[in-house]
C-alpha cells in the first residue's frame, strides 16, 4: 500500500515536499516514481528513483525544480518542489514497481499506485 501526501495549494515560486509512505512490501526492492494528471489530461510521468538508489529521473518540464528521494529506513519516498508554476497543478501520484530503474519506472506501468494528492499552485 502506498500512502501518498504533502499536496496543498501554493503560490508560484514556492515549494512543496510530497510524500509517499509505503506498507506491506520490501521498500528496499521496489524503484519509486511520480506522475501527475491535470484536469482533462493524461496522466504524465514526473520523476523516479531506482530500486538501488543510484539513479534518478526527471521529466524535462520539472527537471532542476523538483528533486526525488527516498529513505529506505522510513519505507518513504519524498518529491521535493520548487519554483512551482500553475502549469504544476495536478493530483500528484506515487508508484512502485519491483526492482525498477529509474528509466524504467518512466517506461512501464507500475504495479502499485498511491491514492493521489492533490497540487494546486496559484498564479
């Protein structure tokens, strides 16, 4: 199970920390992603981290802005953004996929998926 939060409305240029607390699977083992989905789009791709830790990835529209991490000893994972835009606002999700790169949480459909939190950044 994957708990996502952190969302909340924010003006442009600032920032926010999401987080996604995960339950009932080896952490360790799974690479981490984020997506997001705007109202009347699909949903997109944001950034992963690999299972491993060594690698990370970023979509090129939030890439230097927002940074992933994760605390294995926590069991959570952590999207950190700044600089926000209104183009940012969207229910932000969080993902697992077992033993995944971070290039391959961006090219596959992950097996878990968090409930989403919503972001809203006003101009």
């Amino acid at each position: 199970q994957l708990q996502a939060s952190g969302g909340g409305l924010v003006q442009a240029g600032g920032s926010l920390r999401l987080s996604c607390a995960a339950s009932g699977l080896t952490f360790s083992s799974y690479g981490m992603g984020w997506f997001r989905q705007a109202p009347g789009k699909e949903r997109e791709f944001v950034a992963a981290i690999s299972w491993t830790t060594s690698s990370t990835l970023y979509a090129d529209s939030v890439k230097g802005r927002f940074t992933i991490s994760r605390d294995n000893a926590k069991n959570t994972a952590y999207l950190h953004m700044n600089n926000l835009q209104p183009e940012d606002t969207a229910v932000y999700y969080c993902a697992a996929e077992y033993l995944a790169t971070a290039r391959g949480m961006g090219a596959v459909t992950p097996q878990y998926w968090g409930q989403g939190t919503q972001v809203t950044v006003s101009s």
